[in-house]
C-alpha cells in the first residue's frame, strides 16, 4: 500500500539521513494544484484543540504540564504534544496498535516461552545522553537536532526511538526484552506522519556457549539467530509473503539491515536491526556477550494490516473507528465510514535563513491540529536578488465532519498571521 509503506521509516538509516540533507523529505507533489474549498455546512459547532489537561502519570512518575511545555529556548515541545503524551494507545487492547503489540508478543511467547521481559510503561522523557549517546548516536547526527528532535531542555528530550531503553535495560540485567512506547519526531504532515507515533523494540543477548556449540563466530551467530527469528515475526503478521534483507546503517549495530517483505504488489520495509555494536554491550555490563536488536514502527504495520488509510485516526475517538476493533482480532480490514471532502489554501512566503518546514508543520498544526491532512510544497524559487520564495498547499480535511467554509478560512487566517509572527517570514 503506497501510502503507508512511507510511515515513520527508521531515521537513522542512511537513506533518510540524506533525505533530511537534501530538504525535500517525503515531500508529495501529487495533489490537484487548484484551491478549492469543497466544504459543506453540516456542524455549526467551531472545532477546537483538545485542552491539555495539566499532569499526568507516565510509568510511575507524575508529570506536570510546566515540566515538559516550557518557556525557555532549549525547549521546543508545544501544547499540542503534552496533550498526547498521556495517552498509550499502545496499551488498549481493542486498539490496532494494542491489538498489534499483542499480536507480536504472542510470537515471542509461543517461540522462546517466558524468555523476553515486557515493557510498555517506561517514561517517554529520558536524557540526551540515553537517546542518543548510550547508544553510540555521532555528535554531529541530523536526529539530535532541535529540527528533527522534542528537547525539554538542553539534556533532557522526548524519546525519538524505544532504542533509548537498550542501555538502562542491559545495565538492570535484562538479557531479552521488548520495550513498546510512543515515540516523538519532529516532522513533515501527510497521511503517514505523525509527530506522535508508537515503535517496538527488541532486544536479544547471547553468551558464550550459545555461538561455542555452533560452528560461527559471535556475530555471525547472532546475525543469523536475528534473520531466523524476525523472519518468522514477519510470516507471523503477514503470512507467507516474499522477504529479502536490505542492508542499512544505523549508530546502534554492525551489521545493520533493513527487513523488507513483498506485500500488495510493492517491498515493505517492516523494520531495521542488527546485531549490537559491542561498545554498547561492554559499556552496560555484558563485555563477553553479543546481541542483536530490532526496531518496528507500530503505526506503519498496522495502517498496512488493518487497511488504515491516514495515521490521524489511531487518534479518534470517532466510535465509527472504535468500534470496529477488538482484542485480539489482528488485521481485521477497517471499513471507512465516510470521507469527507479537503479543502486546500495556498500560502506563499519569502524564506529566512532557520526557516524549515518543520517549524512550519509545527505552527499548522498548533492551530488546526488533526484537521491538517498534508502540507506540501507546491513551489519554490530564488529570485534575482537571492530571496527564495515557497509555497505551501495545506489540505485541511476532518477525519469525523465536513468542515465549514468559516472555520476553514479562520483557520488559514491564523495559520497566515503565526506563520508571520513566530517563523519571521515574510508572506506574498
Ligand atoms: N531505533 C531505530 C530507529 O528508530 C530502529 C532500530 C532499532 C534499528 C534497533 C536497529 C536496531 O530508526
């Protein structure tokens, strides 16, 4: 499926490290160029965004609003993330995402019985140094920066993988584990992507005798355990497909690859993995090991399994969406109960030199939350002078309602006016 095959690939493959230089990532030019407003008038009520309610409790700890949304310069979280930051939907059973988590554990349990130690609980706030240098992320790497990354403050950032739990985990003993959790990105909006979405992380270590009882060296031993066992994960999901290993890059392991698997007619990458740079091992207590560990985006999985069209509805609480899942019914096809039409306004500026699209994904989507479907540049020029000139085209559509003409233009009128004031650009 073409929309979904893109949702939240691994960031720190090589592929879309050059994607983020190259400034045009994921960037669609595929929608009609005319603006139309096809709304109707079916709710005279004005859609607002949720209000973020002011604390919360994340695996224990309780967390007020003020400690995450801050005003100070090294914080860049806003209002619209706090608000989701309590919500789990990787722990509703009747969820697709519960429902997927499930589902993989059940491999896990049927294939190393009482092996692998679950977590779906841990805080999603965790220190620069877990995010990042525990698990060996260059100090230079495009993920670290305020562009791509939610920072509480200058060491303290949302989680942009469960990768940040390997360390911790492997220091408290844990040898085989799975760790599910809602993840945070900075990033572009389309039906893939959302700033908010869910991975799975697992981790598998093996000792000495494991690899002295087979003919291989360690690593060779733990790359071919990890291609086994993810192999059987993907047949587990999808059935009997086509598969085939891609070789990536990623800071965390060597060797690195992508699993991929033939699926509607197109190769899917399903996840990336690899078998554990040793550093990180030697680092948290186990120098005589080896391990592989893998990384899966829930989301994506789960918009290809259950035939959901726009990663927005995971969020619903639509019971049109609700309702059609149940606990462990894995890949039931959702049914759409209805589409109604977008709208698209245009909006054209003059550039500054900070200015990048995800500052401006940021500002859309603080006005009009879920009710932006995709922002995509249209056009994009440097004049004789040098200024360079984008224009955006920003499809509004709800998931649940036909929108009104009014709060349509209400919305683009703010959008305008914060675009202005907070990215300092100059409109045309
Ligand atoms: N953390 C990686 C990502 O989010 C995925 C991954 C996990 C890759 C573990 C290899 C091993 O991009």
């Amino acid at each position: 499926m073409a929309v979904a095959s893109s949702a939240h690939s691994t960031i720190f493959s090589r592929t879309s490290f050059f994607h983020h230089i190259n400034g045009f990532k994921r960037f669609s030019f595929c929608l009609p160029f005319s603006s139309s407003a096809a709304a109707s008038i079916s709710s005279k009520k004005k859609w607002r965004q949720p209000v973020a309610s002011s604390a919360l409790e994340l695996g224990g700890i309780k967390i007020a609003k003020d400690d995450v949304v801050k005003d100070d310069p090294t914080n860049n979280v806003p209002d619209t993330i706090f608000s989701k930051m309590g919500m789990q939907l990787h722990r509703r059973n009747n969820h697709p995402l519960g429902i997927l988590k499930n589902g993989i554990y059940e491999y896990f349990d049927t294939n190393y019985p009482n092996l692998f130690d679950k977590f779906d609980d841990l805080c999603p706030i965790v220190s620069v140094k877990q995010n990042f240098d525990d698990v060996l992320v260059p100090a230079d790497h495009v993920s670290r920066s305020y562009n791509d990354t939610y920072y509480v403050d200058a060491k303290t950032v949302l989680r942009c993988h469960t990768s940040a739990h390997q360390a911790e985990l492997l220091r408290r003993g844990h040898t085989h584990f799975l760790v599910t959790g809602d993840v945070y990105r900075r990033d572009s909006i389309d039906s893939t992507h959302y700033p908010v979405f869910h991975q799975m992380e697992g981790v598998c270590v093996f000792t000495p005798d494991n690899w002295q009882a087979s003919s291989l060296d360690p690593t060779a031993y733990a790359a071919e355990d990890l291609k086994k066992s993810l192999e059987g994960l993907a047949r587990h999901l999808f059935g009997a497909v086509e598969m085939r290993w891609i070789d990536a890059y990623f800071p965390f392991t060597n060797p690195s690859y992508e699993l991929e698997i033939y699926f509607k007619e197109k190769w899917m990458e399903v996840l990336g993995c690899g078998v554990m740079e040793q550093e990180i091992l030697k680092c948290n207590g186990r120098s005589d090991s080896v391990a592989w560990a893998f990384g899966l985006g829930l989301e994506r999985l789960a918009m290809v399994l259950f035939d959901i069209p726009d990663i927005r509805l995971f969020w619903t609480n639509d019971e049109r969406f609700t309702s059609q899942f149940s606990e462990g019914q894995m890949g039931v096809k959702f049914k759409p109960f209805s589409k109604y039409p977008p709208c698209y306004k245009d909006i054209s500026f003059w550039i500054n030199e900070s200015f990048t699209e995800n500052n401006l994904c940021e500002v859309v989507r603080g006005i009009a939350g879920d009710l932006v479907e995709e922002v995509v540049l249209i056009d994009n020029f440097t004049n004789k002078k040098g200024l360079t000139s984008h224009c955006y085209r920003i499809a509004y559509r709800s998931m649940e309602r036909s929108l009104t003409d009014e709060e349509i233009n209400n919305l683009q009128w703010n959008v305008r006016e914060q675009v202005q004031e907070k990215l300092n650009v100059v409109l045309r």
